[in-house]
C-alpha cells in the first residue's frame, strides 16, 4: 500500500501527464479557432463582468502566450469602459504574484519566462476579478495549470486579505471549452475557479 509521500508522488505524475496532454490539445484548438475565438471570448467576458456584484473597479488579465486563449480584445474594451486594468508581474519567484496598471497603449517589458508585463513604474493594483490562463479546468472549479503554484499562492493571499467580505475577489477561468476534463486531481493547495470563461459563453464553477 503507497505511503503518504508515494501517494503524492503519484498525483504529481498523474498532473504532470495531463498538463502536457492539455498543453498539446490547447495549442490544436487555439490553431483551430483562433481569432473567431477572441472576439466571442471578449464579448462573453464583457457581459459576465457587467452582471458581477459588487461590481469589479480592477480587472486583472495576462498577456496570452503560448496557444493561450486571446483576452487581449476583452481587455482592451474594459479599459475604454473605465475599468483600471492589471497585469500580473513575478515579483519574487515562488511567491504571490503582482498586478501593475496596464493601459492598451502601454509600452511592454520583457517579464519572467519571457511575458510582457508592464513597467515598474506603472501602479500595483488590488484586483477584484483575476483571469487566470489555464491548461485544463473541470466543473468542480479546479485548475491545472503550469506546475509553478504562483496563481494558487496569490489567490490563497487575495482570498485571506478579504475573506468573510463581499467583494472577495472572483477568479475567472480563461480557456477554450475544449480544455474541460472530467475530472482533475487536485493538491490541497489549489485554489479553485469561480467561473469559467469560453468562446462557448460563461459558466459558473461549482462553489468554493
């Protein structure tokens, strides 16, 4: 019978095989779908986060890489409507992640693993919803992502900061539905998804 530390051993290979089978089905479906894609996922969004309550001030989103489902359009309609807008930036490694204010005429900088982010003199945020990138999610809310833990850390961080408050930050899942799996194996450190957004629509996740 596995032992404590076998047994996790063998969820992290079991993760570690679905993540690299999840990356390769993301980039067939991102070849497949890809502007058509971005325009739905952008009107999708606009509606999800105009029904949100209380209704989110700052908008944190990513700069998509990698087959990773385009919100840049979306991102771009949130800050012409008002909204403050971040991108997340690695600080310190194996740590929560920051957010500075992103503007869609704003100049990039080379981040880590090679993203954009915005420059260090650009404004940390606080945000209240989170679009997080994805390799595969289910409809339980959990997530697979990179193997690095820095959405899990900052969300377990922006969820204690405001936790038993009504505006605790929304985590929204951004993928192609082709991305869902039946079911994945989660960690005890995972935070999950509120909310799952596709060129498909939005969905809510089941509760935390």
């Amino acid at each position: 019978m596995a032992t404590g530390p076998e047994r996790m051993e063998d969820l992290r290979r079991r993760r570690a095989e679905l993540r690299r089978e999840s990356l390769r089905r993301r980039e067939r479906l991102a070849r497949d779908l890809g502007p058509s894609a971005a325009a739905s996922i952008r009107e999708h969004g606009l509606r999800l986060l105009a029904s949100l309550r209380p209704a989110p001030a700052v908008i944190a989103g990513y700069v998509p890489v990698r087959g990773e489902p385009d919100i840049m359009p979306l991102l771009r309609a949130l800050a012409e409507r008002g909204h403050d807008v971040a991108l997340p930036v690695v600080a310190e490694e194996n740590a929560p992640l920051i957010f500075r204010r992103w503007r869609p005429d704003m100049h990039l900088l080379p981040g880590a693993y090679g993203i954009p982010v915005p420059p260090p003199t650009s404004a940390e945020l606080v945000p209240d919803v989170v679009l997080v990138p994805l390799a595969a999610f289910d409809r339980a809310g959990h997530r697979l992502g990179y193997g690095g833990g820095y959405y899990d850390r900052t969300l377990a961080r922006l969820r204690a900061e405001r936790r038993g408050r009504p505006d605790t930050p929304t985590a929204i899942g951004c993928a192609y539905a082709g991305q869902e799996l039946q079911a994945i194996p989660a960690l005890e450190t995972d935070e999950r998804l509120d909310w799952v957004l596709t060129e498909q629509g939005a969905r809510r996740l089941a509760p935390r």
